[in-house]
C-alpha cells in the first residue's frame, strides 16, 4: 500500500485532490446511477416519470415520453439486446460505458424494432449472425431506452413494449420468460447531491476500484499525480489521519473540485438566444467533460435528441409566468427532424439548474400556423385569448427556462446551420 507524499505542502495536496474530483467524476457518478438500481445486471426497470434525480439527462418534458434502464454487463462476454417493432412510435437507443461516455448507437427502425450485439473491450463475436455488432470501451455499459408513446392514453401500451426488451449472452439462444420490469423508485438523494457528500476515504477509494475495473488509455498521465495522495488503481486507499493538515487538505481539494464543475456546468448569467445543451466534449479536456456529466449524464446523443435551452428573452431578461412570450418560427423553417419536437417548460431556482415543470407542446399537437406559413407558439401563464390555444403552451408563475428537443434531428440542426429563433416579450396589450 503506499502513503501520502510527505514532502507534498497542504496547498499542494488541495490542488492534487480538486484534479483527482474533477477527473474521476463522471467514473464515480456512474457507478453511483448503477448502485441505484434495484436490480441486477442485464434486466430492464422502467424509469418515473421524474427520473432527473436519478441522472440529469434522464429529465423530459414531454408526458409522453416513457423511459427504461438496464445495466449491462459485458464482463462475461457479448450480450444480445433485442426488442420487438414498436409500430410507429419513435424509439431512442442511448447506451453510456462506466466514464459517462456515448456508445455510438444505430437509430432504431419503428418497423424493425432493436436487434444488436454489444461488446466488451475483449468480447469476440462471429459477424455472420447478421446483427449489429457494437463495442464498448468497458465492460459495464448502462443502456436508457425512450420510447415516444402516441399519446398519453398510449403509454401503458408503449411500457409493455419496453418491457418486451431482452438481454441475453450471446452464446444462449433463449431469450429467457417475460416478466413486468419493476419502477424504479426515485432516490432519496440525487446522484448530484450524494456525491458531493462522499468524504475522501469513500469517493477516493471507489475511484481507485473503478480505475482497476474499467481501465482507460487517457488516464495514464493522471495516474502519477493521483499516487501522490495515494490514490491507485485497484489499491484500497488509506487516508491520513482525520486530525492532520493532509486530511483537511483533501477535503477542501474535492469541495473546490465540485466547485469547479458547477462553475463549469453553469455559466452566469444565462446567454441571450438558445444555447445547444449536451455538448460531447473532449475526453482530454477533464473539466468540460465532468461538467458534461454534471448536467446531461444520461441523456441522449445529439444525433438521436437534440436539445436546446433558453432562460431569457431576446433582450436578455428571465422568463417570468407573469409576462407573455412569442417564439415564431418562419414559413418552412420550424424544427428539421425527422421525428418530432416538442418545447417544455422547466423552472429555474436561484442556484441556476432546471428543474423540471412537467408541460410540453409539440408538433404532434398539430399547432396551427397561420395564413402566411408562420407558426406562433405562445409561452404565458393564461390561455391567450386570439384563437390560440393549441399554440399555447402554459407558463408557472415565476421563474422558468425553456427547452426545445429535436428527436431525430435532421443534418442543418446538427451543424448548426438551423438555429432556434429568439424567444420575445410581448407587450402587455397583446393576448
């Protein structure tokens, strides 16, 4: 077992543990998700309607919208995932290794349904069979599967179809009996709040166990300064007394290395326009990519969801229920998808993260456009009274931010050359 570098100063040891926080972040809030399952490795849980305190990318407006969750385990060998058509709804495949990161996932077809093989890092396959072959960077690998229900009186039919998932070894043939996927219940305390609460000798030492269990190539640099609070992979980890200069020292370093993220995850004050949420950072850049996780783990990748958000209007004051909002997108120019898109509604408290107010208008509400082509969608707290009402989407009183999801976006969204218009304050007159 190794010790603390002695010659090390408690400055030194505060900046070394604020970079060990901010590296092992998005590691140890995975494996915090996975703890939360009440469930075994390789069987499918529905997801609550409110599942962000689960993880934050797990947040939707849309009431339509239903969830599930499985973590897979690829330690054995591959697994088979299949689930049968879903007749027209859309279906959303998101699949996360154990560092937070996407695995790159085919869009799944409505009249085909899911059928793939998932990989290890060391698992071998026999491409004949004719699935999909994808591979993981590690053995663990948590899949959210959303599918889009046609309505709200079709979701308990769109939960049966998620329940009809399967996770199988590759090896086996059978795909195993059905069974009624349990809900997992909402978590005390959010991933987000508990790992902030983890004292050195629990987050250290899990970091240093996951390191051992889900090697990465980026992370041999970090390795030589995490030694230096002896910080090892797969090495139980020994802090120094509670009542020394070190241990004080390593608490503030994981406190100033939270702050960071945050920092990092919330700029402030909140930018005029839309801003793309969900970005895929560089896997190098420890930062961007741990505040990546801190607001959007569990949400799925661009290409299959994007999102977009706004928390002021286009002379940059908050939304507030109390004004009325225009968001008018122009003749031939509402969101490019190729599914749907909805805008939902969420709360903005002082602290600066969203939280979710569950209201959402979407085109497949049939919003009216009006002669000229334009599309006037109306953010208020009251029903606006010029004939608009399925262009109405209900505003709470006080605060709130807006999100606008593109499901199956279409290329000019992707890069950037179709933005969101701005979102304006209408005049008291106008209703």
């Amino acid at each position: 077992m190794t010790d603390f570098d002695h010659t090390l100063a408690p400055h030194e040891i505060r900046r070394i543990a604020a970079d060990a926080f901010v590296f092992g972040f998005p590691l140890v809030l995975v494996d915090l998700v996975r703890r939360a399952h009440p469930v075994g490795a390789n069987q499918v849980l529905h997801l609550p309607d409110d599942a962000a305190d689960v993880a934050p990318g797990l947040r939707d407006g849309d009431p339509r919208m239903v969830q599930s969750s499985a973590w897979i385990d690829l330690s054995s060998g591959p697994m088979v995932i299949t689930m049968p058509p879903v007749e027209g709804r859309h279906l959303t495949l998101t699949l996360i290794d154990a560092w937070g990161e996407t695995v790159p996932a085919p869009r799944a077809n409505p009249a085909e349904g899911v059928g793939l093989v998932l990989a290890g890092p060391r698992g071998q396959t026999d491409p004949k069979l004719g699935l999909t072959v994808l591979r993981a960077r590690t053995d663990a690998v948590w899949m959210v599967t959303r599918l889009a229900a046609d309505s709200i009186a079709d979701r308990e039919a769109a939960r049966d179809l998620l329940a009809a998932q399967r996770i199988r070894p590759y090896e086996e043939p059978s795909y195993g009996s059905a069974f009624a996927p349990p809900v997992l219940e909402p978590p005390a305390k959010a991933s987000i709040e508990a790992i902030g609460n983890l004292p050195p000798e629990i987050f250290l030492h899990r970091l240093a166990v996951l390191l051992a269990r889900h090697p990465h190539a980026r992370v041999a640099a970090d390795l030589e300064a995490l030694a230096l609070i002896n910080v090892a992979p797969g090495k139980p980890y020994a802090p120094p007394p509670h009542d020394s200069k070190e241990y004080q020292a390593t608490i503030r370093g994981l406190a100033d290395g939270l702050a960071k993220i945050k920092h990092a995850a919330n700029p402030a004050p909140p930018a005029i326009g839309w801003r793309r949420l969900y970005s895929s950072p560089s896997p190098n850049d420890h930062l961007a990519y741990a505040a990546a996780a801190l607001s959007g783990l569990g949400a799925a990748a661009a290409e299959s969801i994007l999102h977009f958000a706004c928390e002021v209007d286009d002379t940059g004051r908050p939304f507030n229920g109390a004004e009325r909002y225009e968001c008018r997108f122009a003749p031939g120019d509402t969101p490019p998808v190729g599914a749907f898109w909805s805008l939902s509604l969420q709360r903005r408290p002082a602290h600066g993260e969203l939280l979710l107010h569950r209201y959402a208008l979407s085109d497949r509400d049939r919003p009216q456009p009006e002669p000229n082509g334009e599309l006037s969608l109306r953010i208020q707290h009251t029903p606006p009274s010029s004939g608009l009402a399925a262009n109405w989407l209900p505003a709470p009183l006080g605060e709130f931010a807006l999100v606008l999801r593109l499901h199956a976006p279409k290329d000019a969204a992707l890069t950037g050359a179709w933005r969101p218009p701005p979102v304006r304050r209408l005049e008291p007159s106008a209703k």
